[in-house]
C-alpha cells in the first residue's frame, strides 16, 4: 500500500517540526560523540511507518517463543560440559578465532572447573528477520542475537511517535488532517518485557538463595565506556524502577573491578555494591559482545568475576557463545536441528522455513560447496561473508568475498560462514531524518523479534515470552544498518 | 531544614548522570541558539528542591483566586470603555511609554469602536513572590503576569525530577539509597491546569456562538519567532491533545498574516486556518508581550486581526494592560484596592499584606515621595526602578537609580514605578547545575502561583482556577532570573 505523499510544505511546516519535538522530548535521543551530558541528539528514524505484511509479521512472532526454547537447550549442557553441542562447536571456534571466541572459551572452561552456583539463566534475544520480495508472507533470518539486544527502548516509543502523528492528522495529504494508518500501527513494548523478566529472574534468584537477605537487590547493566546509546538503556531502567519498584546501577568493566565484591566469609559469591551495600541479582551486558569492548586483560578478568558469581547473567558466557553465526549455520542442517527440536515435524517446518541456505568453509561436504560459491566471480554475487563477529561492519558482500579471502590462509576461513543473500522488497515513499535533514530515498527493514527466557542448566525452561518487535530501516543502497552509527535508522510497522 | 550534603563521588556518579539523563529524556530542555531542530540542551535546574516554609507558600495559594478575579475585574469596562479605570491608566500611560503601551492602546480604542464580537475572555496569570527573610511566613509580591506566563510545564517535571531522584534513594548521604524528602516535595501539573481552561474556554466559544459548525475547533499559539522554550510550550500542547483531544497550531505574526484568514461571507470574523479549514477558539499569546516582539508594523496588524476575531484572546488587549507594573503599583493605594474588592475587610487586607511599597515618579504626593527616594543615593539602595516592560532584563537596581534617572527628561520619569526591594534570604546547600557545570552556590528562589481564569465583558466569572506553581532560583549575587537568557533555573518547592 502507497504512503501518503505529503506536500513538501505540509511536511516542513507540520510533520518535521511536531517529529523533532516529540522524539527530543519523549526521550528518542543519543549523545553525539564527546557530548557533554546536558544535550542530546534525535536518532535517526523515519517519518512513516513502513508497510509489513500481516502474514510475515505474524509467522515472525509465531516462531519466537521456539526459538528462545532452541537457543535456550543450545545454551544448556547439563553434565556433558565438555562434550555437549555448543561446547564442540566452541572448542572448534576458538582455534580458528583466538582473539575473541577464544576468549570466551577459556573462560568458560575455567567455570566448568568449578562447582556452579546459580543454576537460573535469563536470555534476552532478538530474532532479525528481511522478507522475501519473491514471496511477501516469507521471512528469512538474518541472524539470532544473544547479548546485548537494542532498542527495546526505541521501539516502544518510535510506533508511539508514529501513531502520535498520525492521530494528530499530520500525515493526511489532503491537509484536512484526517487519520490515513488506523489500527495498522500496532505498539509493543519490549523495554518493558524486558524489565519483567529480570523482575522475574530476580524472584528465581530470591527463591534459590539458602538465606534470605534484607540488601536491596538490583539489576546491574555493565555498559561500554562512552557509551552513546544510553537513552534506549534508559527506558528499561525507567521501566524496571517505575512499573516493578527494582533499581539499577550502571557500570564499566572499570567500575565492576573498583566498586563491587563478593559478600565476605560467603562461599556463595553473591555480588555487593560497595558503596551502596546493595545486591546485584542480575547481570545484564550491554557490553562485551565484541571485541573492541575488552582493552585489556583486566576487562577478561571483570568480566570473569562477574560469570563467577552468584547473580543470574543475562546472558552467561554458553548462551552467548550460541549466538555466533557459525551455530546458525549448524543449524540449517536438518539433523542439527532434529536433536533440539526433536520429532515435532511441523515445528522443525516452521523454522527451517526461516533459513536461507549458509555455508561453512570448511573441509565438509557442504564446507567444500561453501568455498566453491565463495570464490567464484559469479556465484559470489549471491552470498554475504560472515565472521563470528556482532556490531555490524563486519561482513563481506558479494563479489568482495574472493579477493577477501585470497588474502587469509585458507584454514582461517573455517571462522567465517557464506550465507545467500535475502532479498528485500525496497519501499519507495518513507523518508529518513537523520540529523536536520531528510532522505526521501528507497529503504530496506529489518524486522526484529525479541524474547525472554528464563532457563535453568537442567533443561527446565520456566518462563518464556516475545514481549514485541523492532523495525528498523536503511537505504537501498547502504549495506549495513547500525543506527546509532549513523547508517540506518528506527522504524515502526504498518500491517497490511 | 539542611539539604543533604552529598559527597562530591555520590554526585558526580550516581545524583548528575541521572538527573542529566532524566532530564533530557522528560523533555527538561531547550533549544541552543541557532539550533537544528534535532537536538537540544538541558534546561537549567537545581539539584535538590529548595526549602519553602509551609505557611508562606500556603499564603501564596491562598490570594491567587482572588487575585485572578482581581485582574478580571481591572480588565473588564462593561459599558464605560475609555472612562474606564484600565483606560485611564492606559491612555495615560500611552503617553509616556508611546512605542509599547502606547501601542497597545491605540489597537485597544479601535476595538472600542466596534462591535465586540467575542464577550468571553481567558486569564492564564502567574502571581511572582518572594518571601520576606524578617518574617518566613510572608511572601510578598514581586509582580503580576497576564501574559505569556511561562514554565508550566517545565514545573511539573523538575518537581517529578526531584521527587525521582529522592525515590531512588539518590539524595542520601549515607550512601544507602534511602529517601530523604518524604511527601513534602509536592507535585503540580499546571500545564494540564492551562490545557483544562482551554477546553473551558472552547466550551463557551461554542456555547456563545451563533450557529454550530463541523470545522474543528483549536488553540492557536501565537509564538515568537526563532522561539528556544518551544519544550516547555509542547507541555501545554500535550496536555490539551492527550487530555482533552483538542489539537493546536504554532503561529509566529508572519504565519498569522499568511495563514490565517476571517470566514467568508460572515460578519462574526471566526478565524480559519487556510490549509486545513480548522477554526480558532482561542488565541493563546507565547509573544507580543515585548516591543521588540513586533518587528514592524505588520506584526501589529497581526495582532489587531487576531483582536478583531471572535476566538477568544488568553489574553485579550486589555488584560495585558492590566499587568503593567503601573497597575500594581496603584493597587498598592488602598482606596483602589477597594473599588475592586469592595468591603470585603480580611480579603483586602490580605492582597494588601503581599504588596510592598511602590511609587510612582509623578506629581502627586506618592510620586513626589517618590522621586525623593530614587534621587537620594544613600535612600535609592532599598529600591528597585521598573519600566512598563516585561521579559526580564529592564530593572534598574539600587545605587544605579540616580544616575539612570538623570538620563532621562523628568517627564520621561512617569514611565516608570519604584519599588522597595524584598529581602529574601539565601539557601546556602543547593546546587544550580547549568549547561554541564555545577554551580554549589547561594540562591534566591521566587515562587510564582499560577491562576486561570475565564470572564465576560459584563463582570461575570465563570471559571477561576489555581492549577498549580513554579520555583525559580538564581545565585544570590545575580539581579535577573531569566531562565532561557541563562541568569536562573528552575527549582521546585520542599515544604516545611
Ligand atoms: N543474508 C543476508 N541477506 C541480506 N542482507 C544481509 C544478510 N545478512 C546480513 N545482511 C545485512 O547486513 C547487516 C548486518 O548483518 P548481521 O546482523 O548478521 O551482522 P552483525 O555484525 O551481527 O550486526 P548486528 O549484531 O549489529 O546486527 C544486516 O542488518 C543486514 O542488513
Ligand atoms: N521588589 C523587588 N525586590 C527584590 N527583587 C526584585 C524586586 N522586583 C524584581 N526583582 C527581581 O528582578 C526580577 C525581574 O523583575 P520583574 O519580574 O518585575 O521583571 P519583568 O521584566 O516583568 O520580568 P519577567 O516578566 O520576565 O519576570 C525578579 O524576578 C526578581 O528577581
Ligand atoms: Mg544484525
Ligand atoms: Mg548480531
Ligand atoms: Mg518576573
Ligand atoms: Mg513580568
């Protein structure tokens, strides 16, 4: 369905102005580098709404509260420890990517030699999905997030905003300021979903503690040093304090090592504020999922402390490490997913149904495929390049991926994955605000699912939801999509 | 009452990244000069609410209905037009302040000659005090605005700010995160109060009118150009959209001429947006309350076609005149007070308690007195010489009198009123944090009441309302408290 082509003067004298005023003053903001902390940029987000079809926004929510259970077996190795699916998968990872893989092995390894002391898990997900433009009701993955999932925050308020000005009328190009979207903007609140689920994960860690204590208990969000993005942050702080009474703290991996501790005389480990004397119950990373985040040994070691203790992580080092690309690729391979998913035929349809073909480049069958497509001129044109990397500008696209790889040994590019590109259906009438100015340009969205699990490291799964979604939107013509880094921008949906 | 005493650590790390993030993510802010409409800078603001004494400021709520009813009646002629109280003083005042009041008041007597086609007015006032260091139960009137009175939404959230901070334990100097204020930082909303009027005010406008319409009905704010509090003013948008569904329009005196025009083929001069067909209700003035307001004298045009109109004016020509500071000044003689209040002895003496001494600089027997304490340079040091001026900025102060005086001819001086400087005593603990510096410094702090108010042209009252306060600080050592210019900031009240 079109979106309404606004006059150029309706949209400079009522739609732009009511948009910069309502996302500064509802919190839609960012620090601009080497802000000081009394100004704020808007973040970048488009005017409309962006058309969705109902089906695939649906076969996306419908598959979400699987896929938490799926990450959420993968993440569990019960008694197998070393032997387990993820642990393989790992070990292997770890050779071909030292650096950083690597580094999350170890320290899993260390923990494996010790005696567990919080069996409670929380996973905060996000499943990425592009639709298919040769099949409208058809959604592929992109890739499944484990840690540090964003926006949840944004999302909420970037459909309020929409929604804001639409019922205001100022998106009917008659002028007569009419609603043209009625009940088609649907709003979730995810920041919210995510706040309770820690509310939740902090009454598991209550109920599995051998004494009870009259310390606050809090959530601590270890976050990157200059960190831009604090306003999204800051709306599932606000959402854990105003609807669930919980505080949170906010720290480095600086601040972990300087101002918290284990409870003394306590084989427990349970984490203190010094300051405060208040108890950290959960640890939720905003921090840590790349390696530009570690500057040195002593982040390893903050971040160590933290797996070690008592709080539920959200998530710890084996739920992470199932967000590599390398596990998504395993599990295109129907056997793969059988183990997790186990007979339900239908079910198994039904995610397998979201995966577009990836490749390893290895010595498999399939490795040998994979390298076979990756390097030919042409074939090539069809694929992405992948590292187990997160953050965005990590991938290689089409006819770069040959001279990218001539340029390793081939047994480093066991640490990459070649998966088929998807291919999204531009839509042509939307405009991105970025900065004071406005892109009138053909955009690609990514539509992203959240959940939240609560799991235990016996296979027992007691709380799981999909607290909502995320759209989010970058021209055509851009390959990558980070928000904050100033290449795409937020979104809401429209159903049709 | 001490306000807590925070150790320099606890300020910076935990009280300032949330009060910045809060703030700015509430819409406490303002653009900078020169702006780009997608970012804005924190507004300035206290730390801490400032101690009020319980007594004085329930003094304070207590005079504002009368006083709003007070101003009504100053403003209203009935059927005596130009030998009216108001007219009198404005016509005289004309003369000696030719460029502004003089301005008004010519606007005024051409109203005089037509038809009134609109009886029902809209006061939106604020009542400024400060209160009296030799007597902490007594406030005393700095000033009464009838136009253009700011900060009502602003006042909200700095009170919920602070509320917020205490809630999570952010002011305690034990570290403990406990709170500090209990229920005596108190919370009013009187941008919603102002929203409420509104409604009010449409309500008659319909009721009044001679036949009923489909067109929307809606507030138009008058603003002024290159405005920077637009955060503030979107308070009072919100309010009247999410709280009573009525939608507004931002208008500077360019966009009145363009877009404005009268109904055709009707002598009842309803006011229709041209683009969209909506129908004025009321005109709400953010602007022309200063000379430099109208550039030319097309904006004056401006402002006789919105007078002319049937909307109803918040506030119309003669309630702004009735906010001079020559018109408070003659309140101060009891036998004006009077004719206003009639016999009502305990009302009366208690508007009266709240004035200080004002003089005029004319040739009757105050205005001699008068022109005796401005001249004498030791006298002049208790006093303050205002102009026929709002918006901050104009004051002559104390030893400065004389020597402005002299500049001037002796009939100039009428344009004038002196006023004896309230003693206010200083709150030492607080701290005014301004762009991103923190100032520990003594400030003086002005509590302003807000009133509403909605009359007719004959004497009735039907609508009087108080919805709410402002508190304002600056430094101690500081004469102006313009809060955008930069002198002063936003506060909000502890009661004790
Ligand atoms: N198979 C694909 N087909 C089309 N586009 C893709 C594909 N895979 C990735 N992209 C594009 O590249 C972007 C980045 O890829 P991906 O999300 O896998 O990387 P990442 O480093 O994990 O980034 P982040 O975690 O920050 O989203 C995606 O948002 C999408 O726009
Ligand atoms: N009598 C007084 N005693 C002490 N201080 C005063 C007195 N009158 C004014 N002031 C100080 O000067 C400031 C400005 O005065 P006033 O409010 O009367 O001027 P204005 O031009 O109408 O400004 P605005 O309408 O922007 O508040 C006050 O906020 C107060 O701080
Ligand atoms: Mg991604
Ligand atoms: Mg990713
Ligand atoms: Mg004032
Ligand atoms: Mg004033």
């Amino acid at each position: 369905p079109p979106l309404p082509k606004l006059p150029r003067s309706t949209l400079n004298d009522s739609l732009l102005p009511e948009l910069y005023k309502w996302s500064l003053s509802h919190g839609l903001m960012v620090y601009k580098e080497n802000s000081t902390p009394n100004e704020a940029t808007m973040v970048p987000l488009t005017a409309y709404p962006t058309p969705i079809p109902r089906k695939a926004f649906e076969a996306a929510i419908d598959v979400q509260l699987p896929f938490n259970q799926l990450y959420a077996k993968i993440s569990t190795v019960g008694t197998d420890q070393e032997s387990s699916f993820i642990s393989k998968v790992s070990s292997k990872l770890a050779k071909s990517d030292p650096t950083f893989t690597g580094k999350l092995w170890t320290l899993q390894r260390k923990l494996f030699n010790q005696p567990s002391l919080q069996s409670f898990n929380l996973g905060i997900f996000r499943s990425d999905y592009l639709i298919d433009k040769t099949n409208f009701s058809s959604i592929k993955q992109v890739e499944f997030n484990t840690i540090s999932v964003s926006f949840a925050g944004f999302s909420n308020k970037v459909a309020q905003l929409h929604s804001h000005l639409n019922r205001l009328g100022l998106y009917d190009p008659s002028g007569k300021n009419k609603q043209v979207y009625f009940d088609e903007v649907p709003v979730s609140n995810p920041a919210n979903g995510f706040a309770k689920s820690m509310k939740k994960a902090i009454e598991f860690y209550s109920a599995s503690s051998t004494y009870t204590t009259d310390r606050e208990l809090v959530v601590a969000f270890i976050i990157q040093r200059n960190e831009r993005n604090v306003f999204d942050q800051k709306c599932i702080e606000d959402e854990l304090w105003e609807s669930y009474g919980i505080k949170s703290i906010r720290l480095t991996f600086d601040d972990v090592v300087n101002e918290l501790e284990y409870v003394k005389n306590d084989d427990e480990r349970r984490l203190i504020v010094k300051r405060t004397g208040q108890e950290i119950a959960v640890v939720y990373y905003r921090t840590g999922y790349t390696f530009d985040d570690y500057i040195s040994e002593k982040d390893w070691d903050a971040r160590f402390f933290l797996e070690q203790s008592f709080a539920i992580k959200a998530p710890n080092l084996l739920t992470q490490l199932s967000g590599t690309k390398k596990i998504q690729q395993l599990l295109t391979d129907d056997k793969v997913l059988s183990q997790f998913i186990g007979d339900d035929e239908e079910l198994r349809a039904k995610l397998n149904d979201t995966f577009v073909k990836i490749y390893p480049l290895d010595n498999t069958e399939m490795g040998e495929m994979g390298k076979k497509l990756a390097t030919d001129p042409k074939l090539c044109e069809n694929y992405v390049l992948k590292p187990q990397r997160e953050g965005g500008g990590n991938n290689i696209y089409k006819k770069d991926i040959p001279k990218f790889l001539s340029t390793l040994n081939e047994n480093e590019w066991d640490a990459y994955i070649l998966m088929e590109l998807i291919h999204n259906e531009p839509s042509l009438d939307n405009i991105i605000c970025r900065n004071d100015e406005i892109f009138p340009l053909p955009i690609l969205s990514e539509l992203g699912i959240y959940g939240t699990i609560i799991f235990d490291d016996k296979g027992g799964i007691y709380y799981n939801h999909c607290p909502g979604w995320l759209l989010r939107s970058k021209f055509e013509t851009s390959d990558e999509g980070g928000v904050v880094a100033g290449f795409g921008c937020l979104d809401s949906v429209f159903l049709y």
